[in-house]
C-alpha cells in the first residue's frame, strides 16, 4: 500500500474511532471534564523539556528552551484559563427577556498541526477540544509526526485514567496531504482547526467543513518618539519576541518602524542586546537564503539560528547574536526581507514622523500579514488610536509580540491560534478558545402575546 492509501486508511480509522469515542462522552459532567483537562495539563508539565527536545530533533526548526517555554504555556496558562470557563450546560440566561443559552459540543475535531510548533500547538487544541466535550483527531505535518504521537499519547494516557473514552485524543501515525485532507471531508468530522502555511488553509477551507483557520503574519513594530527614555526596555522587548524559538511563531515582529529622532539610539540599544545590522550586500544574500526565486519561505531557513543563517548567507556575526536586522526603505517583493520571516530576521525602517511610521506600518501589515497582530511601543494614546486602524485583528501596546499576542502579557485569550478576520479569509479575528468549539443554543419562552403582531403590523 502505498503512503497516500496508508494517510487516507488512518484518516478514515480515526475520525470514525473519535466519532464514537464522543458519542460515548457525551453527557460527562462539566466538572469531570475539567479535571481531565487539568490532568492532561499536569501530564505535560514535567515532559515539556522533553517534548521539545524531541520536537527540535525531528523538525531541525527552533531550539529547546523556548520550545519547553512554549509546551508550559499550553499546558498550564491554557489549562488555568479553562477551568473558569463554561463550555457546556448553561452559559448564561436572562430572566427578563427570558432566554438562554446553552452550550453544546460540535463533535469531531479535526485538527492540522504546523511543523513549527509541533508539539504545543497539539497540546493547545486538545485542551480546548476536551474543554469544550468534543473528541479530536491531530494531523500534525510529516516532519511532526513522532513527537506529535508522544504529545497525543501522553495527553490520551492522562484523559483514559480520569475516565475519558478510548479514541478521544488520537494523532494520524501516517499523513499525506491526501491523509490529511481525507480528515477534513470525512462525515464524522465536525469542524476543523487549521494552523499551518498558505496551502493547508486553503485546503481546510476548501473541505467543505466548518473551519478555524488563521493567516500569514507580517507584523510591524512601530515605536514612537514618545519613548525615547525607555528605549533599552523596548530593544530588548522587540529582540526577546523575534529571536525566541528562532522566530518561528508568526506573532513576533517581522519589522521596526522608528521614528527619525530616536531610530539612531534605538539601532544602539538593539545592537547592545545581540542584534546585527547587516551590510546592504550581506542582507540580498540573506534574502536569497530565507526566500526561494517563486518569493516563498525556504523550508530550510525557517526556525534556524542566527549563526546558522549567517554562515549560509556567507558572512560572520559577532558571538551572541540574537536576530540579524536589515534596514530597509521599501515595502514590497522588490525587497523580500519585508515580508514575514519565520526566523530571527528583522527589517527595520526609519520614519520622518509619526504619520509615516503608522503609514509603513499599513503598509508592512498589508504584504502578507492583513488581519494578524501589530505591535506600538507608545505613551501617546491619541497616538495608539491612529495606529490601531492598522488592519489587523489584535493590536498590542508596549509589549513584545510573542507574549502579548498569545495572551500572556496581555488579557488577551491564551491561545496558540490567533485569527485574522476575514481582511485575510479567516471566519474570526479573536484569538480561538475552546468557545469557538460549542455550538450555542438558546431556549426563548414566549414573552409577548404571539397575535399582538396582527395589531402591531397588520392593515
């Protein structure tokens, strides 16, 4: 049989085990759900590392400690969101107009797992998908399958302990493209959850299925004059966001836009914390490592250190260097290192004043990156107000990207899945929870007499 026929028999397996797995869960008091929830999550706590590792090893994208970082948040920041959260039974009701809502399970989800996170991603969408009663099937990328089947398993294990059902949790042992696109169309499945490149949420939006899918992120940094005695924090804010895990989440900053009078200290404070500004040659030679000549993402550039990328691209770095930084003037393919780069690259742009950062900064989210996140460093609110109409589905003020737009240094959601709204085909812009998971019934009892409509609107 060959690897095709093998994807899309596993596929067809799972999604009917998962199917009956939920009909038998049906019905499980929300409190026993969630002490499954808080048993997978105890179950990752001490294998983070580990799952990293494993994660690093098979992908060749990112690096341990951060991967662990990741794999904690999941689990635990995930985990401690849900348990004050109502997924199912009655989410609220009103006595005066006399309505209810009642929250209920979709039934099978089918999950898609990007190869730049692995492992953390599968333990984000489990957690939601249990929260919210439903059974889930992972379909991780073809370099993500072994530590995708050690993340399921142990979260399967934990969930099976607490009196979860057999084939709750699964993850595909054989995936194809064709595989995973045996999943989204199957009867059984419900919904689908796609994280991944261009290509795969097409294909999940193209199954026929009601889907969850987010976007590319091009994310811009503007960073106003009005910081210009805290710029030592924001360097190290914007270099910590890009540089963890080798930027391989599309929520760190993909470019810093300066203002003129403090772009100079700012190029300072950058480089005292591990940045390098590349020559002009150095940085086409970069862009011809990180892009291919069809203005994609090299594979192999994606996730890499950047000693790594330096050495490729055929100059040398100063030990410690945390991101490489190109400056740039124009925004567009005529200059790929304007667009997103899922590794520790920057660009970096200076400003005249205000109006034109916000402008580059427009400019820089709609190459690539319309409805994901953008990012100000600013103590002028009327100044934030003009650059939130930036067209992107969250706004992060004096934060850096990576933890803000996953909601830990923001009351954001703690997500790992952040939509983009429909500026980029997305059917939500809030960062996805196990409420998008539910489907919402109300019960409405009569609450005026039914034939005043005869007095109210007849002749």
């Amino acid at each position: 049989m060959d690897d095709d026929l093998k994807s899309i028999a596993a596929a067809r397996r799972a999604a009917d085990t998962a199917f009956e797995a939920y009909r038998r869960f049906l019905g499980t008091d929300p409190k026993a759900i969630d002490a499954l929830v808080d048993a997978m999550a105890r179950a990752i706590e001490p294998e983070a590392k580990r799952l990293g590792e494993l994660a690093v090893e098979e992908t060749g994208y990112g690096n341990v400690p951060d991967k662990r970082v990741k794999n904690l948040f999941n689990a635990l920041a995930v985990a401690d969101y849900l348990r004050d959260v109502t997924t199912l039974g009655v989410l609220w009701r009103d006595d005066a107009t006399k309505v209810a809502a009642i929250g209920e399970p979709m039934g099978v989800v089918a999950a898609l797992i990007p190869v730049t996170n692995p492992t953390s991603t599968i333990i984000y969408k489990v957690l939601s998908a249990v929260k919210a009663g439903n059974a889930i099937v992972c379909a991780p990328h073809p370099r993500g399958v072994r530590c995708g089947l050690e993340t399921t398993r142990l979260m399967a294990e934990a969930a099976e302990q607490m009196g979860a059902p057999k084939g709750l949790i699964q993850c595909l042992d054989h995936v194809t493209i064709q595989g995973t696109g045996e999943l989204m169309r199957h009867r059984r499945t419900s919904v689908v959850m796609a994280t991944g490149g261009p290509a795969m949420v097409r294909a999940a939006y193209s199954s026929g299925k009601p889907t969850l899918a987010v976007g590319a992120g091009n994310v811009p940094c503007y960073v106003h004059a009005s910081k210009a005695d805290q710029l030592g924090e924001v360097a190290e804010q914007i270099v910590m966001s890009k540089s963890f895990d080798y930027g391989t989440a599309c929520v760190s900053e993909q470019a810093v836009v300066a203002d003129r009078q403090i772009a100079r200290e700012l190029r300072h404070e950058m480089k005292l914390r591990g940045a390098y500004f590349c020559t002009p040659a150095e940085a086409d030679r970069l862009a011809r490592v990180i892009f291919t000549e069809h203005n994609a993402i090299a594979p192999d550039s994606v996730g890499q250190s950047p000693e790594a990328l330096a050495r490729r691209a055929d100059f040398s770095i100063p030990p410690r260097t945390r991101c490489l930084v190109s400056e740039e003037t124009e925004v567009g393919w005529q200059r790929p290192l304007s667009a997103e780069k899922l590794n520790p690259v920057l660009a970096f742009y200076e400003a005249r004043n205000s109006e034109a950062g916000i402008e580059i900064a427009h400019s820089i989210a709609m190459f690539g990156g319309w409805g994901h996140s953008a990012v100000i460093h600013c103590d002028d609110p009327a100044i934030v107000a003009r650059y939130a109409t930036v067209p992107t589905g969250r706004v992060l003020v004096n934060t850096p990207a990576i933890t803000g737009g996953m909601g830990y240094s923001t009351d954001l959601e703690p997500s790992f899945m952040l939509g983009t709204g429909t500026w980029s085909g997305s059917i939500t812009s809030d960062n996805v929870t196990a409420l998008h998971l539910i489907n919402i019934k109300r019960v409405a009892y009569e609450n005026r007499p039914w034939r005043d409509i005869y007095e109210e609107y007849g002749e």
